[in-house]
C-alpha cells in the first residue's frame, strides 16, 4: 500500500509525482477582466462625487 504526501509532491513507493496547478488561459483573462471592470466602477464612483461637489 502506497502513501502519498502531495505537499512535497512524493510517493513511497518509488515513483514521484508533482503537481502544478496551471491555470487556463480562459481563468487569466477573466480574473484580468474583472480587476479592470472593478477599477472602473472605483474611478467612476470618485469622478461622479467630485462632480456632485463642484456644483
């Protein structure tokens, strides 16, 4: 019976395995996608209160 310990990615029973979670393309964009709309909604928030105040 093998045990595993996949912190350091080792096998007792001679074999090694690593694993190395790669996100997809597709993940990237998304994550990319929802940091630039969240950055808008921040300026467009600001830019809206300064333009209620200079009235």
């Amino acid at each position: 019976v093998a045990s595993a310990n996949f912190a350091t990615g080792t096998v007792t029973n001679g074999q090694v395995v690593e694993l190395v979670i790669v996100p997809e393309p597709d993940t990237i964009i998304f994550a990319g996608i929802g940091i630039a709309m969240a950055g808008w909604s921040i300026w467009k928030r600001r830019r809206i209160a300064q333009i209620m105040r200079a009235k």
